[in-house]
C-alpha cells in the first residue's frame, strides 16, 4: 500500500531545494501536498511541480 505523503522542503528557492523538488518529481514520490519554504525574501514567489504552480511559504511563520 502507497501512502500519500506532506512533505515541506526547506529552503525550496535555494539551489538544493530546487534539486530536491525536481528529484521527488522525477521519481513520483507519493506526494499528496508539497509545502515549499524559505526566508521572508522568498515568500510569495511560486516553485512548479507537476504542472502546478505552488507559493513559497515564509519559513519563520510556517506554523509545522
């Protein structure tokens, strides 16, 4: 049984970030929701994964 999994990525506009998120893509990870974090600066741009447009979450308010 394949379980569907939360998973946030810290520092998602960063350049490991933005490696892990392709990978997770790539592979299918099973992903029902995928929280992209990183600094204030950040927050509010947008990350794509499958095909969908995600806000990046300021990391020092992201309520876990």
């Amino acid at each position: 049984m394949t379980r569907s999994l939360q998973v946030a990525v810290v520092g998602a506009t960063g350049l490991v970030g933005e490696t892990m998120i392709r990978i997770l893509e790539e592979r299918k990870f099973p992903i029902s929701r995928l929280v992209p974090l990183a600094s204030a600066r950040s927050s509010g741009k947008t990350i794509s994964f499958r095909g969908e447009s995600i806000p990046v979450q300021d990391l020092a308010t992201f309520d876990f």
